[in-house]
C-alpha cells in the first residue's frame, strides 16, 4: 500500500474525494499546519500539499512542517489559482521526481558499495585460494568453502546495475546480498 499524501487545506469546498479518487492514492486532511504536524507525529507520507494562499494566516511556519516531514517532500501550492486537473498534473510531477531521486539514489548506492567491496573482496578470494593450495586435508574443506562464498559474493557484485529499464531486481539482489553478507 502506497503512503498517504497529506493535504493541508481549509477549503470546505474543495473537492477531496474527487482528488482522492483521481490519483488513487489516499489522501489525509489537515485543516492546518498545527494539525498536520500532529498528523506527521503519526505516521509517514509520501508527499506533503500546503495550501499558499493560507500561509499568511498561519502560526507554524512552513519551515517547522518541512523539518519535521520526514523524507516526504513538501509541495505549496496556491489551491486559489489551480484547477483539480492542475492539482493533479503536479502532484503527478512531483511524485514522478522523487521516483526518479530514489531510483538515483538507489543505483548510487549500489555502485558505492560495489566500489567498495570489489577490492577487498578480490584480496579475500586471492588470499583463500592461496590458502587452499597451501593447507593440509582437515582445513581443505573449510577454506573451499570460503573460497565458494567469496566466489559467489564476487559474481554477485559484477551484477549490472541498470535501472533505467525498470530492471531494479538485479539491483534489489546485489543490495541485499551485500547487506546480508555483513
């Protein structure tokens, strides 16, 4: 399930639930920032929607609710000037930006920790063969066993990390793998 977006408007008129079904995404309320920031205390949302034109009238500055949003980006916009259909096109957009940011992130990520761990790695298969050749028959088969995990560990890190077909599964199993191998 997606996280909720968070609405922070007190427009009695404004249609919601016609918002709420054009995305598909729910939507939680907040009839101002006081109230939206006990909303943040609660759980996490994915975006956060500050109504512009009631800004003036707040006592909790749109810096407090930023610093407490978490990783969900704050977006104002002027609900005076925007139609529904507008509305939507931008959240649309912003969401569209904070996939793209976090599949960025994510590849970066993953190629740091292949930077990383290519090198020591290479040294801990280099030095367990060496080891293997050299040791009598009782720890044979414990150094061919590390031997094979560093093997493996290596062949998952040459993984491609291309993300940009929608491919994240490659990425997703070297991340874990990584992270598994701690």
């Amino acid at each position: 399930m997606q996280s909720p977006i968070l609405l922070i408007a007190d427009i009695p008129s404004f249609p919601f639930d016609a918002l709420q079904s054009e995305l598909g995404i729910p939507i939680v309320c907040a009839s101002n920032r006081r109230v939206a920031l006990a909303e943040l205390r609660k759980r996490e949302f994915s975006l956060i929607i500050a109504g512009a034109s009631q800004a003036k009238l707040e006592s909790t500055p749109i810096e407090r609710l930023v610093h407490n949003a978490g990783t969900a980006p704050v977006l104002e916009v002027d609900f005076t000037l925007v139609s529904l259909t507008g509305l939507v096109h931008q959240i649309q957009r912003a969401r569209l930006r904070i996939k793209e940011e976090s599949d960025r992130v994510r590849t970066m990520t993953i190629a740091t920790l292949q930077g990383q761990l290519r090198e020591p790695l290479s040294g801990l298969l280099l030095e367990s063969q060496l080891a293997l050749r050299l040791a009598d028959a009782p720890l044979s088969s414990r150094l061919a066993n590390i031997v094979a995990l560093a093997r493996k560990l290596s062949d998952q890190l040459k993984l491609p990390i291309d993300t940009k077909d929608g491919d994240t599964a490659k990425c997703n199993h070297v991340a874990s793998s990584v992270m598994s191998s701690r």
